[in-house]
C-alpha cells in the first residue's frame, strides 16, 4: 500500500508539473487574487523570522528523543493508536517544508496587511509546531488557535514557540474529531487543515468550517494529492456550491468563499 501511495504522488507531481500554467497569475481577473499569485505566492525576500524558525526545526531533526505519541488519523477509534517516535523521525517525515510554511506566511502576511486588522486563524494538526510559528509570527495580534492529538508532540511544540517568544498561540490536546467542535471559532480568516488525511475526515471538516470562513477567507488543504482519497476530497470541494475560486500548489490547495469571485481553477507552480 505505502509502495502504491509513492507511486500515486509521484504521478500526481509530474501531472502538476505539465498542466500548471498560472504561475505567474495569467488568466486571473480578480485583482485581488492577481496580487496573491504574482506578489505573494513568487515573493522569494526572506522576512526577519524565517531563520529563528528555521534554526528551531534543525535542532528537531537531530533530536533523537522518543515521544510515546497518540495518533488518531490512522487509528479508526476514539482512543487512538500509541506508538513510539523519535522527534528527528516526526521532524523529516511529517513537517511542513521550510517552502510551503514560508508560503503560508506570506499568504497570512499579506491578508493581514489587507484587511487591517487581527486575523482569526485556526490550524488542524499542530504537530511539532513548526508551521504553526511561521503562521503566528506574521504579527503578534493575529489569534491562532491549533489543534493536536498528542499530548507528547504538542509538548515539544511549547517549547519551540516558547524559545521563538509567541504569544498569541492558544493549544487544544485531544482528538480533533472532537477538539474542532469545541474551539473552532464562529468567524475565521484562514484554516490551515494538516490533521487526518483521510477522505471522510477532510470532507467532514472542511464542511464544518466552510460556513465559519470570512468571506475574503480562505481554508487551506495539506497534501491534496497525498492518495486518491485526498484529491477525490479535494474535487468535490472545487465542486462545492460555497467554494467559488481554488489553488492547487500540489503540495496544498486554497480553497476561497468570496461570492464575488468567478468559479475558477488554477495550478500554480511554487
């Protein structure tokens, strides 16, 4: 199954590399979403906090404590699968790449500028909490609240965001399938979800959060082609009648609620 899975990304990758051509906005109507791809999406200027963060993930990859850590998106139960973890293992294998974290700030940054005010974000899957610091040091008065299963991972977490000296983080432990209900906000401006990556799961989140989305917010998708139940997800919810435009970036994709936009899809090359 994991030999077939690699097999499945590494098609989907070559697909997106031939058939993305909106890489530098062209096609694109809303000036709006022209500034994201054009000045957001291909902004290569590195901003102040990219090499503390940075300098955080490359004391994990080479930690090699064990974390008894409880995971719940494959584990098909309330209770959870316990298994044993190195930090250095976790830090390879399952964080967000220094290149779409960087994105996802830039995204955060340039919708906080725009919209002039402190933004509601909410993030599914804290993990190590590596992308969750990019997504908080956009500026200091932006709420972010992130969800994790375990309780040792999210540990770890603390400390990072303690080091880099962020505040504005507010952290849930338990199962998402019950943590989100609870805390997920009535008004938020960018959803990152990176937490079961399963069909049903994503479906099922994705429809909760859609009507809490501010209309110039965006929920944001990790691994859309990771299999063939993600991007069957992922195309039902281009489908969607309270979706109007999407981004594939292949490695995530954007989905956008402004009613004003046409119903549009782009690839785009990052």
């Amino acid at each position: 199954m994991a030999k077939s899975g690699a097999f499945h990304r590494v098609f989907a990758f070559v697909r997106h590399q031939l058939t993305a051509w909106n890489t530098t906005g062209e096609g694109i109507h809303s000036p709006y979403l022209f500034q994201i791809v054009r000045f957001v999406l291909r902004d290569e200027n590195t901003f102040y906090c990219f090499a503390d963060i940075e300098r955080r993930r490359e004391l994990l990859e080479h930690c090699d404590d064990v974390l008894d850590v409880v995971d719940y998106g494959s584990a098909g139960s309330k209770e959870g699968t316990r298994i044993q973890r190195r930090v250095c293992d976790i830090t390879r294998q399952h964080l967000e790449s220094p290149r779409v974290a960087q994105v996802l700030f830039r995204i955060v940054n340039f919708m906080t500028q725009e919209q002039k005010r402190p933004l509601e974000i909410l993030e599914l899957g804290t993990s190590l909490g590596i992308t969750t610091a990019y997504l908080a040091s956009t500026d200091s008065r932006n709420r972010v609240v992130t969800l994790e299963g375990s309780g040792a991972v999210l540990k770890v977490a603390q400390g990072v965001w303690r080091e880099l000296r962020l505040e504005n983080i507010e952290w849930h432990e338990g199962n998402i399938d019950d943590t989100l209900y609870k805390h997920a906000r009535e008004k938020l401006d960018v959803v990152y979800v990176d937490a079961n990556h399963t069909y049903e799961a994503t479906k099922r989140y994705v429809d909760y959060l859609l009507p809490r989305v501010t209309q110039k917010g965006i929920i944001v998708l990790d691994d859309i082609h990771y299999s063939e139940g993600m991007e069957q997800a992922w195309a039902e919810l281009k489908a969607d009648p309270r979706v109007t435009t999407t981004m594939d970036l292949y490695h995530c994709g954007i989905l956008f609620v402004d009613p004003h936009y046409l119903k549009r899809h782009y690839r785009i090359r990052i």
